[in-house]
C-alpha cells in the first residue's frame, strides 16, 4: 500500500481460491476509509474479485509504461462517508 491505494497484491497461484487475498484486502481496509487501486481491463478475474470486494470502477485509462488499458477503482467504507 502506498497512502490510500493498493499498488501491488500478489497471491501465489496455488493459493489463490483460498481466501489469502480476501484477507490481504480486509486488512488494508481496516486501515483507511478509502482505497484506489488500478487493473488491466484485460485482467477480467482479478476485476471481478475487487468488484465481489466493492470496489466500483470509476475511470478507465492506459498505464503509460504498459501500453495497458486498466481500470481505476475504488472502495469507500460506507459507514464513515
């Protein structure tokens, strides 16, 4: 994490499935009452994991030293806004 955004989230793939990144985001939001993150759209399971997460895509991009379209997304704790 880097202030508020989550730059980086890695689980081995013979641990994904198994909660490990479910946990990983449940701790970093106990720590802000805010989150952005930026993903490749072509990276369509990890979307639809931070979306089961509430994250919600807010921008659409290219990362400028992939090339890359990525979303930008973002989570606020609803009990403090």
């Amino acid at each position: 994490m880097v202030k508020n955004t989550l730059a980086a989230i890695f689980v081995l793939p013979e641990k994904q499935g198994q909660g490990v990144g479910k946990q990983l985001i449940t701790d970093a939001k106990s720590r802000c009452n805010t989150l952005a993150l930026s993903v490749y759209q072509r990276n369509v399971a990890s979307v639809a994991f931070y979306q089961q997460q509430g994250f919600e895509i807010i921008a659409q991009d290219e990362d400028p030293l992939a090339g890359q379209a990525q979303y930008i997304m973002s989570w606020q704790d609803r009990q403090t806004a």
